[in-house]
C-alpha cells in the first residue's frame, strides 16, 4: 500500500530513500550536503531540494523527517530566526549549562525534574547562552523549534501549529520523559521569560500534509530514527562508537537517575531509551594507533596477535576525563608495564579491552536499573574492526551485532512515514537489519577474567569513583 520517504537531515546532508510502505524495499535514493553557512536553517531547506531534485519525491504518499539532535531554532512571533540556529554540542553553552544546574538546586534537582541534567547540547542550556550572551536576541524570543521540527513546519507551509515528538523532545532539558509534559518553568529559569512550545505528537499521529497533499508523520531525532530503522525491541541496546561513546537500550519506562548519568529519553514507538554516555571511544584507538604509528586497522591486526589480558597490561581510556564514572578532571593511564608487556600487540590489545571496559562500565549502569540487555548493537567505523568483534561479545556478556552499513536513520524516517499512512495500532513489519553476529562462546571466562582485572585496577586508581 503505496510509497513513502525517510529524511534524514544530519549536520552535514540531507539523505533520502524512498521505500514501498508494506515491504520496506528501497526503490530510490537522494542526497545532498548542506550548503554553508550550515547553522542556517535554510541552508537544510536548500540541501533538502537538491536530494529530491530527480524526483525522489514522485508517487510518494507520506515523508516522514528525521534531523541532527538538540539544536535550537529561536523565533520571534512571526515565526523568522532571531538568530542561526545553535547546534549540536555548543562548547560555548557548557558554562551556561553548570549555571542552570546551580539555578534549580543541583543534578539531582533536574533529574527528578526531566530527567536529564543539562549539558551544553541541552536547548534548555542554550536558551541560557542566548538570555545571558545576546540579551536583545532573547528579549525577541517567542517559539522555539528543533530543527526536525523547524523542517517539518515548512513542509507543512509553516502553518499556526507547530509539531514535535516524544522523542526530539526528551532531549530538549524542558520535557520529561517521565511525565510526557513540559516543564515551562524551567524555559522561564533559563531564559527569563515563557515561550511558545510545539505540541508534542503521538508515535503514530500525522503532524499533518503538504499544500500538495502529501502526509507527514511526526518526525523524530536521528538516534530514535535509527532505532527504529534498526528494528530496536526490548532485549536490546545499542553501543555507538564515535570519538565518544553512548549506551542506551529500549526500556519500557523512563528511568531517573538522581546522579544524572543515565539520560532518559524517548523512542519513536512508545517506549523509553535510557542512555549513559562515556567521554572515550574510538578516540582511544586512534590515539594509541598513531602511538605505535599505524591506523586503525593496523592497530587491530597488533591486537589480535597479542592474548586476553594483553600481557597484563591495562589502560584506564581516561584520554579526555571521563563522564562516567565521574571523572571530569583525571587522565587516562597504563597499568601493569613489564618487559615482557612491553611490545606493540600488546599495547593495541589494552587499548582495545580498556576502551570496551570503559563502554561495559556504562553499560552496568543501565543493566543496574533493570534494563535487560540480550543483543547489543555496535555502531561506528570502530564496530568493524576483527579485534573489537573479537574482545566485545565475552567481555560485555551478550551476544554483539553488528549491521552492514545502511541509511538505518532515514529507513526509519520511512516506516515511521509508511506507519502514520496507515494508521495501525502497530508499526508495519519491515525486514530486520542485515547484521554479523558474534558469540561469546568459549572466550567468555577469559572476557570476563579481562574485565575484572580492568574494574581492580580503575578501583585502585580512582577509589569510590564508579558508585552504580
């Protein structure tokens, strides 16, 4: 029953596929980079035309839209930008963050309150950026927008009502996931005065049509997008390997964390995806891959000549602090140096186990509040590395998946699209992910054995540090 598309407007592109709304076959493809400057919204607008410039859009009943996270689009009340939009992880809006955080009585205040304590990628911390750095863009302030729900809106034809999801908005710091309501005051705290907030839509609920007629689905943030693309159910968690890491998992309810690290936000489906992130990821291996003057793949080759444990060797990924635990100020650290350790594979090995220890322990923290892990995907140029295949499945206890590289985030843009265009009270089956699958099998003693060598070590070092 009829065709649909998934938009995926990152950072840096717009990406569309076209897919058949029973089946989920992809039948078109699109994508354009974004022109600068790109805190330009129309600059999203502009790469979104030149996707669908051979006609991707032709036959299409229904679009669902997918965008970057937590960027904030501050109108005025016409509904113009006072100001480009603030993206992503701002560095500037990280003092304006701790200053929130002392505003409301601390971490535990704002977890209990929307369960997230704000960071800068917050737009509740950059509400704050704006009211205490650019006070005439704040006095103009009337709305505020993501950019999936800046995009849908002109899709739309920038009508009265403007649409978010349950998802985009449980990382904006004013919504909590918890409640499934805004928490206004908290808008007020930040930038001085109330705002117009847009109406938060069921999963399944259209924000609307086009002047063309065509039917837009709620839209939603990119990582819920890819769960969904994926085909995330309860059982399963997701580990994403860039420069940073994250953990989160489909749980069925939100779950506050008085310390602030688990982040309680939303899927695009109902359910819950409690996060924890981690300072140090594939920024470990390059590191240490340039170290021993090699890349990636090299390092991977050393480490898979070298033995659980590495000779011994242990190294705390503590490269740039570290969130969790919290340990904002420390460096990382190599333990266990002998002669006999002192040799490259092993040196690649440590950096490969001290990197997914690091992830397990974000993990544990999840798995501490009863979220139940069965598979766990691994995401990231990092995911298809021999070595991290190899070390992860015995030291993290679970079977490990990893997909073949797709357009996972705008398939789910779609069968979002293809679930609004048919209005069931579940989302349409769509063929699983093409994925590997590694087992633990007999290395699993010896992947634990690592572990606990990695947790007596971190707890030496930093003593009473990791408290979940």
């Amino acid at each position: 029953m009829g065709i649909v598309a998934g938009l995926e407007s990152s950072a840096e592109y717009t990406r569309i596929v076209v897919c058949d709304a029973d089946s989920g076959a992809v039948v078109k493809h699109g994508y354009a980079e974004h022109p600068d400057p790109r805190e330009d919204p129309q600059s999203w607008l502009m790469s979104l035309g030149r996707a669908a410039s051979s006609g991707q859009f032709a036959d299409v009943e229904a679009i669902g839209v997918a965008a970057q996270q937590q960027g904030l689009i501050a109108t005025d009340s016409t509904g113009v930008a006072v100001r480009p939009a603030l993206l992503g992880n701002d560095r500037r809006v990280q003092s304006a963050a701790a200053d929130l955080v002392d505003a409301l009585g601390g971490r535990e205040a704002w977890a209990q309150a929307v369960g997230a304590v704000p960071q800068a990628a917050h737009p509740v911390s950059k509400l704050r950026w704006l009211a205490r750095n650019e006070p005439g863009n704040a006095s103009r302030v009337a709305g505020v927008l993501q950019p999936h729900d800046w995009l849908v809106w002109q899709l739309l034809g920038r009508p009265l009502r403007r649409t978010t999801d349950r998802g985009d908005a449980s990382g904006t710091g004013y919504w909590s996931a918890a409640l499934e309501m805004y928490r206004p005051d908290l808008v007020e705290l930040a930038l001085g005065h109330q705002v117009a907030m847009p109406d938060v839509l069921a999963p399944v609920e259209p924000a609307g049509r086009t002047p063309e007629g065509l039917l837009i689905s709620a839209g939603t943030g990119e990582t819920m997008a890819a769960a969904f693309g994926l085909g995330l159910n309860l059982g399963d968690a997701v580990i994403s390997l860039g420069a940073s890491g994250s953990v989160f998992a489909v749980h069925h309810e939100a779950l506050a964390d008085p310390t602030g690290t688990i982040t309680s936000y939303a899927d695009a489906t109902g359910m819950h995806l409690p996060a924890v992130r981690t300072l140090n990821a594939t920024r470990v291996l390059r590191g240490t891959a340039e170290l021993l003057g090699t890349d990636l793949d090299g390092l991977s080759e050393l480490a898979m000549k070298s033995s659980p444990g590495a000779y011994g060797l242990v190294l705390l990924p503590y490269l740039e602090g570290e969130h969790t635990p919290d340990l904002p100020h420390t460096a990382g650290s190599l333990h266990g140096l002998r002669r006999e350790s002192m040799k490259p594979e092993h040196m690649a090995r440590a950096a490969v186990e001290g990197m997914l220890c690091g992830l397990a322990d974000a993990l544990d923290v999840l798995r501490g509040r009863g979220v139940q892990v069965r598979r766990l995907f691994l995401l990231g140029q990092a995911a298809g590395l021999p070595a991290v295949q190899t070390v992860a499945p015995a030291l993290f206890g679970a079977q490990v998946v990893v997909p073949r590289p797709a357009d996972y985030t705008a398939t789910g843009a779609a069968r979002q699209a293809a679930w609004a265009l048919k209005g069931t009270a579940q989302p349409p089956r769509w063929p699983a992910a093409d994925c590997q699958v590694f087992d633990a099998g007999e290395d699993f003693a010896a992947g634990q054995a690592v572990r606990q060598q990695y947790v007596a070590v971190r707890e030496e070092t930093h003593p009473g540090a990791f408290k979940h």
